[in-house]
C-alpha cells in the first residue's frame, strides 16, 4: 500500500481514513454491546419481575391455606375441650357418689365394730365362766378317778400306744401273708414245673452189702483154711467182711462204697464159681475192679448224655461216675447230682439265667463227695479244687465252692444251683435220717425256742419241719411275737444244720375265763 509512487498527503490521508474508519468501528461495536446488555437485563428484569408476582400469588395461597387450617384445628380443639370437660364432670359425678357410699359404709362398719366388741365382751365373760366349770370338773374327775392330769394322760398315751401297736401288728402280719402266699405260689410254680419233669429213680443205700449164699456150708469155704480166705478177699479188697449167724448171707462192711461194690461183685463169683482160694481171689478181684470201672466210666458218659454237657475232661466224668455208689442221707448222689443239675437247668430258664452253667454246677457241685474219703477237707471246696484242676470255668468252680455257702456266690447261677440242690435234697422221700439224728434235731429245735423269754410251750412237728411256739400273751404282744419269730428262725439257721426248710410258728393267746355262782 505504501509504494514509492504515492504521494505523502495521500498518504496522510489514507492514514487518517483508517483511523477515523477504526474509530467508528469501535464506537458502533461499543454501542452494540451496550445494546446487547441492555436487553439481557431488561429480559431479566421481566423475568424476575414475574418469579415475583408468581411467588407473591403462591404465598397468598399458603397464607389463605394455613389461616383455614389453624382455624379448622381451632375448631377441632374446641370441640375436643368440650368433651373433656363433659367427662370430667361426669368422673366428678361418678366420684362423688362412691364418697357418699363410702362413708355410708364406714358408719356401717363402726356400728358393727360396736356390736362385735359388745358381742366379744360377753364370749370373754362366758369363756371365763367355762373355765372355771371346766377346772371344777377336772377336778371332780381327778378326785373320781383317783388319777392326775399328768397320770391320765399317761395311761390314754398307753393305750393309743398299745392300740397302735396291735394295729401295726395286724398290717404286719398282712403284708407278710399276702408276700408269703404270693412267693410260695410263684415258688410252688416253678418248683411243680421243674419236678413234673423229672423223673428218676433213687436206690436206697447203704454202707454194708450183703451177698447170698446158697447155704451156710458155703461160710466155711469163704472163711478157708485157718481164714486165709477171708484175709485175703479183706486184703484184696480193703473191706471188712462179716461172717455171723446171718442164714445164708455174708455181710461187707465199708464206707468206700467203690471198694463195697467190688467185693461185692468178686465174693457173688467166686460164690457162684465155689472154687474159693487166694489165687482165684486175686483173680476175681481184679476183673470185678475193671467192671466197677468201666461201669464209672459209663456212668459219667452217661450223666453227661442225660444233661447235655458232652466234653467234660474225663477225670471229671469219672469222678461224677464214682458218686453212682455214694449216698448222703440215705440219696445216691449220681441220682442226685443229675436231678440237681435239671432242676438248676430248668430254673435258669425260667429266671433268664445261664443254663449250660448251671446245669455244669448242678451236675458237679458234688464231686468233692467223690473223693472225701481219701481227702480232707470239705467236700465242696475240694470239689471247686478238683475242678479247676481239669479247667472247669471259674463261675462253676464257685458254684461248688459256695453251694454250701462256705465261700461267697459270686453270680445269679450259683444261687440258682444252691437252691436246686436244696429242693433235690429236702423234697420228700429224697433221704433217708437215722433215728437218733431225727431226735436230736427235734430237740435241739425246742430248746432253741424255749432259750427266749415269754416262750411258753414248743412242740416241733411235722418230722421236725415246722416248729409252733406258744407264748405267754401277758409278755409277748402281737408286734413282739412277730420279731419273736423272725429270732428263733434267725438262730436255728446259725445253729443248726437240717434239709430243707423249718417254718416257725408263734401263737399268742389270749383266754378270757370267769365264773358264774
């Protein structure tokens, strides 16, 4: 623009144009933007102008709302203090009636406060009235009757007493016969049951065999030649043998039943045979020796067959064969031993318990028997010894240990075996007792009840198995003869030994007896 072909006051010119054009510009700018502003604020204004009225118009709204509201709620209060204040009147109402009924009833309760003190005034007045006639009458009584208070109160304490005890007595006594009779018929029960199916026979026994003779020539043989005979069969035998007046008979005589048999058996061949001499004695001894064995050996096999205990050591088996020829009381005691061993099987199932064991201790409980005329000692613990020699198990070898209560049971079995055993021995018909043994057992029986005061009379009957008492009813009441029983068979149990059972029996009597003249 500024070339060397222009001129300066054009120059000049041109400057001053832009100037003035750069001028007006700024000032049609400025007046624009004043413009602009301009607007904008009167757009605000107009804008705020209304937010204004509308908010102005929306606080009239409110102010009308809130002005019917609190007087809405003026009016609910009103009308709520209205109903209060009705309530209120109507509790003072209702208040005010039960005052008035309550002092009425208070005049009530003070009249009747006054009566009642009237009337107790007179109870006092006539209490201590009776209580004079009463102690006049006491001792009008205590003159009559001889007695004081104290005295008479003694003696009606006396009788309660005595009127107590016999009551007590009479319920004892029915408890003890309602318990009795109900443990004798389960007892009877199970004992019917276990012994309506037994059924064995018993051999009477005895210590002496007898063997017959076709004549009495036949003494002469058995005796021989200056009695070697007979030296040698008591030799050989170890039995003693009786040659007397018995016709037509000879009698062995020995406690070793074993030995008894096989003389026994010997004597009846060589009697049959009629050739009698040392030699042949020897001989027939020792063949009826192996006879009585092998019959030991069959016995014990068989005992074992019959209760069903196969597998027995055979020592044992021949010990329970040996008691084929061993009696107690007049009882073979293999018979014995087998119908134990039932009975024990039979009242284990019954009671839940071990069969086989008990049948094992019911069958062995004697075996010491077996053997007690060549060891010492009781038989039942040389029994328990025997056995547990040949492994018998433990709980047998206490069930006959303690069968005879010498050792203490230990389990249900051996009380089961004990009690069988009992039944076995004491039922009747099973022994056999001696006459004077029978007697000093009845004796002994009466002069154990006679040892206790108040005893009267006793008298034991019934071969010794029931002993009746009879005391004196002026020392001896109903309570006392109740415990006087309960003693006496507490000390025949400590003093005396007897199969079976003794029922005792005290009977106290009272006799009123008066005379007509």
């Amino acid at each position: 623009m500024w070339g060397p072909g222009i001129e300066p006051g054009r120059q000049v010119l041109v400057l001053v144009s832009i100037v003035l054009a750069a001028l007006i510009g700024g000032v049609i700018g400025y007046l624009l933007r004043w413009y602009l502003i301009e607007t904008h604020i009167k757009k605000a204004q107009a804008q705020a102008e209304r937010i204004i009225a509308e908010a102005e118009t929306r606080a009239k709204e409110i102010t009308l709302a809130a002005r019917d509201e609190v007087i809405r709620m003026r009016d609910e209060a009103e009308a709520e203090l209205s109903r209060r204040r009705a309530e209120l009147q109507r509790t003072e109402e209702r208040l005010q009636h039960r005052l008035e009924a309550l002092e009425h009833r208070f005049e009530q309760i003070e009249s009747r406060e006054k009566r009642l003190n009237q009337r107790q005034s007179q109870i006092d007045k006539r209490f201590n009235e009776l209580q004079k006639i009463e102690e006049e009458k006491r001792k009008e009584l205590e003159r009559i009757a001889g007695l004081s208070t104290e005295e008479a109160k003694a003696e009606l304490l006396k009788m309660v007493e005595q009127e107590a005890r016999q009551d007590m007595a009479r319920v004892i006594r029915q408890v003890e016969a309602e318990m009795q009779e109900q443990a004798e018929e389960k007892a009877r029960k199970l004992i019917t049951l276990a012994m309506e199916r037994i059924a064995s026979d018993h051999v009477a026994e005895t210590t002496v065999s007898s063997v017959p003779l076709p004549n009495d020539e036949m003494k002469g043989r058995i005796i021989g030649r200056q009695g070697r005979n007979i030296r040698a069969i008591e030799m050989s035998t170890g039995v003693d043998l009786v040659v007397d007046d018995t016709p037509e008979a000879v009698i062995i005589s020995s406690f070793d039943p074993v030995r008894r048999e096989v003389a026994r058996m010997a004597l009846g061949k060589l009697v049959q045979d009629g050739r009698i001499h040392p030699a042949r004695i020897e001989r027939e001894v020792e063949k009826a020796r192996q006879e009585v064995e092998r019959q030991i050996r069959e016995a014990g096999e068989q005992a074992a067959i019959e209760t069903g205990l196969q597998g027995l050591h055979p020592e044992i088996l021949k010990l329970v064969g040996r008691l084929k020829f061993r009696t107690s009381y007049g009882q073979n005691q293999y018979h014995h031993a087998i119908e134990t061993a039932h009975l024990a099987g039979l009242l284990a199932a019954e009671l839940g318990a071990d069969v086989k064991i008990c049948k094992m201790g019911g069958l062995l409980h004697d075996i010491g028997k077996a053997v007690s005329h060549e060891v010492e000692g009781p038989h039942a613990q040389v029994g328990a010894e025997i056995a547990r020699r040949y492994g018998v198990p433990e709980k047998v070898v206490n069930i006959i240990a303690s069968h005879h209560h010498e050792t203490e049971m230990e389990s249900l079995e051996a009380i089961i075996v004990a009690t069988a055993d009992a039944i076995s021995g004491a039922r009747p018909g099973a022994r056999r007792e001696a006459l004077e043994t029978y007697i000093k057992r009845v004796t002994a029986l009466e002069e154990i009840a006679n040892s206790f005061e108040g005893v009267q009379q006793s008298f034991a009957i019934q071969a010794g198995r029931e002993l009746r008492i009879i005391v004196k009813p002026e020392e001896i009441d109903d309570l006392a003869a109740i415990k006087l029983s309960k003693e006496i068979a507490r000390k025949i149990e400590d003093n005396l030994e007897y199969p079976g059972q003794i029922k005792v029996t005290v009977i106290r009597e009272t006799r009123a007896t008066e005379y007509a003249k």
